[in-house]
C-alpha cells in the first residue's frame, strides 16, 4: 500500500549480515563483539539461534525475474539480485540465543538508535522466547549490566526476575544482574498470549513476516545437535 513502511521481517542471521551487525554492534554496546565471535556463532555453534529484524524490500532481494525481462537485462538482473543478496541493508535488530539442553541464554539483543521506542526490541525478545520454547528449553537466563535500566524494564515486562549480581562480570570491571525466567506451564501461556497480541499488532500494521521462530533451523546455520 502506498506510503506504509516496509514489512517486518524475523529470518535467521547469515554470514552476509555480520558486517553491518558488528556496526550496529558497536553502537550499542560499550564492549561489542569482535567480527570473529558473530562468525562463530552464525557457522560455528551448535547452540546457536541468531536473529535478524529487518524491513523487508529495502534489502533488493527481489527476483531476478522481476528485475530484467530477457537476454542482457536478464544478466543485469541476475548480477543486481545476487549484489543485493550479499550485501543486505543495515539490520533493524538483531537477537541471539543459546540453547543447551533444558537452558536457554539470551546472548545479545540491539535495535538500531533511531528506531528504538517502537516495541521492536520488544518483538525480537519474544521472538527469541519462542524460540527458546520450540527447542525445549526449560528457562531462560541472561546477563545485562547493573546501569541498563532501559533493558532490565524490557525484561522485567516478560516477568523476567533478578536471580543474582554478578560482581565485575563485564571487560570494564561493571557488574551484571542474573535475569531468569521460568518456562513452566503457566508462565508458557500467558507468554503465548501476549505474543500472538504482539504479533497480531506488528502484522496488522507493518505485515510481519516470520522465519526465524518456528522454522526448521536452517543449513546457514549450524543444525542443533
Ligand atoms: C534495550 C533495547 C533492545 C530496547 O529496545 P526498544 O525497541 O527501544 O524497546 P521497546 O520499544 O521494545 O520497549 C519495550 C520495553 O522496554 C522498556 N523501555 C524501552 N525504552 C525505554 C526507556 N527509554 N526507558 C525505560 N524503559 C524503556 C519498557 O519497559 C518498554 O515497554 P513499555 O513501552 O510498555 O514501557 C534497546 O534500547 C537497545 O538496543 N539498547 C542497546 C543495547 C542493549 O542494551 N541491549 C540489551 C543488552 S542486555
């Protein structure tokens, strides 16, 4: 429809997508990741479930069919849609998790500066909390320093609990909270609710679109197991 945003789309990272995350990486943390950690948790992992928010349409991943008609145009389209598939835009967000037996972590979680504010952190926690659940964790835990008020109200708001304080836990010596969350039968549910109404008001407004939290778990990534 003319003039709405571009849809939300949840899809599964790629290797292609760790330039412009470990950008959006050091904008968000006072101590990011190194382009080799995000390489290790995309291909080498077996625990790994990393997210990309993106809206989709500004990455030109269209067919190449729709970009050339025939013959030379045809070769352009091909060559601009395989341009387009390796070097998609700058995320919107992106998530990761690690699950290990009945353990669920949330290892990172950022949403571009200028686009914080609109739930979408929002949207890719509970994503990742999905996620968590399709694979059979149990509970999940996180660590978030003691002065990131924005993120413990995050968390708190999906009844996530302070377990511990974890003292000099970060490279520059700040402490960090233990966040928990158990996944009991109850706490499921009223999980799922509060997803399918968060889902319902990104897809009425912005048509979001789904790969990443009950998908197979695809061949770019590491397979489970
Ligand atoms: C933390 C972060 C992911 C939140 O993303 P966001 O899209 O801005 O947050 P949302 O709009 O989804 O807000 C969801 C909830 O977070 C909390 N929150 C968000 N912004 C807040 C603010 N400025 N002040 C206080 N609480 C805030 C609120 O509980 C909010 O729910 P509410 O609007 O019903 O009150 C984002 O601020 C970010 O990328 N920060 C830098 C990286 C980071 O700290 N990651 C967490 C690591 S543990």
């Amino acid at each position: 429809m003319k003039g709405q945003r571009p849809a939300l789309r949840l899809r599964p990272m790629r290797v292609e997508d760790i330039p412009a995350v470990v950008q959006l990486d050091r904008l968000s943390f006072a101590t990011p990741w190194s382009t080799s950690a995000f390489r290790h948790e995309v291909l080498g992992s077996n625990h790994s479930h990393m997210l990309i928010l993106e809206r989709a349409g500004t990455s030109q991943r269209s067919s190449p069919h729709t970009a050339a008609s025939a013959g030379a145009r045809e070769q352009r389209g091909w060559r601009a849609w395989w341009r387009g598939r390796s070097q998609p835009e700058n995320p919107t967000g992106y998530g990761g998790l690690w699950v290990i037996e009945d353990e669920g972590h949330i290892s990172t979680l950022a949403v571009q500066p200028n686009e914080r504010g609109q739930r979408l952190g929002e949207l890719i926690l509970t994503a990742l909390i999905q996620r968590a659940l399709a694979a059979g964790a149990g509970y999940i835990v996180l660590e978030v320093r003691v002065s990131n008020h924005v993120a413990q109200a995050l968390y708190r708001k999906y009844d996530f609990t302070i377990a511990e304080r974890r003292p000099r836990y970060y490279a520059d010596s700040e402490d960090a909270f233990t966040m928990r969350l158990d996944l009991g039968d109850d706490t499921s549910i009223h999980f799922q609710k509060r997803r399918a109404a968060l889902w319902q008001h990104f897809a009425t407004r912005q048509g979001l679109q789904d790969a990443y939290t009950e998908s197979p778990w695809p061949e770019a990534c590491a397979a489970p197991g």
